[in-house]
C-alpha cells in the first residue's frame, strides 16, 4: 500500500473517524520541494454522530509526526467554524494540486464557498503579515528559509490583491509567471538558496529583499479595499448537519 493511504487508513482505524479530504499542504504542493522535504499532510475527517452529542469535550485536532510525514488534521466542525472566519489554511488546501483524498461528494460545496465567499481582506492581511514577520526574521537569523516565505506570501498577496477574478494556485511557477513583481531568475535563486548553492551575485539577494519590502509598502493601501467577503454561516451549518446524517429539522412542540 501507499505509505500516505495506510497512514490515512491507518488514522481512520485507530481514531474511528472518516476522512473526507486530504492534500498536501507544504512545499510539494508549493512546487518547490527538494529531494530532502518531508510530507506536510493535512485533511478533514468527521467523527461518529455520538461524538458530537456527548456532554463531555472532545479533541478537533489528530496530529501525527515523524522525520518524514507532518500529518494533521481538523474536525469537520472545526473546519467549518474556521470557515466561517475565512482561515487561510482552509484556503490553500483547497488549491492543493496534490490530493490524496477527493473531497467527498457532498463536502464539494464547502470548496465551492471558501473559493468564491471567503474575505479576501482576511486573506490579505494574513499575508501581508506573514510578509513582514518573514523579513523580519530573515534580517535577524539569514536563514534562507524565510526569504523563501516571504516571497511565497508576496506572491499570494499579490494574487489575492490584483488577480481576484482568475483562477487562484498556490505553485510558486504558476504564482511567478503571472505575477507583475517578481521573475523566475528571481525564483531560481531561491531555490539555489534553499538547496545550499552558492550565489555568485550576493546583491542579488539583498535586491530581492529590497523588491520584497517595496511591494509590501506599496501594497498597504490596496489591503483597504479588498472585499471582506460573503460567508453564510447557516450554508456552513447546513453542510455540517448533512454530513452528520441529520435530515431536516423538528421541532418540539408539546
């Protein structure tokens, strides 16, 4: 068996839960994986009915780690209520291009609605602050890792700001060759950064984060004016409810 498929499996077993989805939520999905990254597997699953009736408090979150695979995953009712709030996560698993659980049939709708209703101000400012902690970090440790962040969340910003109405991914190659700011040499050198090559030109990297630190500046104003979204919670319920094995209402008169 696929060692991804008998981890989920295997998580289903032990915990008695269904999965409804599962993706990969790190730089696999990103596209820029090197042969040493390891597996950041996220998913929703839905415990049994009981579970959600019981007086006493249950976990949300199954979370399993090792040298290899990051796995973790959220109650379907945790997700919803994040949902509901515009979680950006939630956001980019939904653009994972690697999917090692399809959405259930009858959760397509919640891909539907984090797709077209979410806040894109949430989602804006998330990044915009994911920007600047990554730059900042970057300037205390050089770590090339943040370098690499920041950049990912400029792109994401970029796309949330000025590409709203075409289709939205989370590969950094498909980010860059539609971005306005930033190039594929600019991309390339990171990668060079991350796998540990030498940079003949170290200017390059300070100019990279002088581009980065103009676009966040400039992109002050546009976080403003972004939509602040359309979620319907009672869309969200709904789902929650079908997914439990509820129909309908009642109501309980005497």
């Amino acid at each position: 068996m696929n060692p991804i498929k008998e981890i989920l499996t295997n998580i289903e077993l032990h915990h008695n839960v269904k999965i409804l989805y599962a993706c990969e939520a790190g730089s696999r999905a990103y596209g820029f994986a090197t042969e040493s990254s390891d597996y950041d597997i996220r998913f929703i699953y839905i415990a049994p009915l009981k579970e959600y009736l019981s007086l006493m408090k249950k976990e949300d979150t199954i979370t399993n780690q090792d040298d290899k695979y990051d796995v973790q995953g959220w109650d379907l009712k945790k997700a919803l209520v994040l949902a509901g709030k515009s979680n950006p996560s939630l956001y980019e698993w939904m653009l994972s291009p690697i999917v090692y659980r399809k959405l259930d049939p009858a959760m397509l709708s919640l891909k539907n609605v984090i797709l077209t209703d979410y806040s894109k101000k949430v989602l804006g400012f998330h990044y915009s602050k994911m920007v600047k902690n990554n730059l900042q970090a970057w300037s205390r440790k050089k770590e090339f890792s943040h370098l690499v962040h920041a950049v990912r969340a400029s792109l994401m910003l970029e796309q949330v700001i000025h590409f709203e109405n075409e289709p939205h991914t989370i590969n950094l190659k498909d980010l860059i060759d539609k971005s306005n700011t930033f190039t594929n040499e600019e991309l390339s050198l990171l990668f060079c950064l991350k796998t540990g090559e030498e940079v003949t030109g170290p200017p390059l990297v300070s100019q990279l984060c002088a581009k980065i630190s103009h676009f966040i500046n400039a992109s002050e104003t546009s976080l403003t004016y972004l939509k602040e979204g359309s979620m319907n919670l009672h869309v969200l319920e709904e789902l929650f409810i079908q997914q439990l094995g509820i129909e309908g209402e009642s109501d309980h008169k005497s």
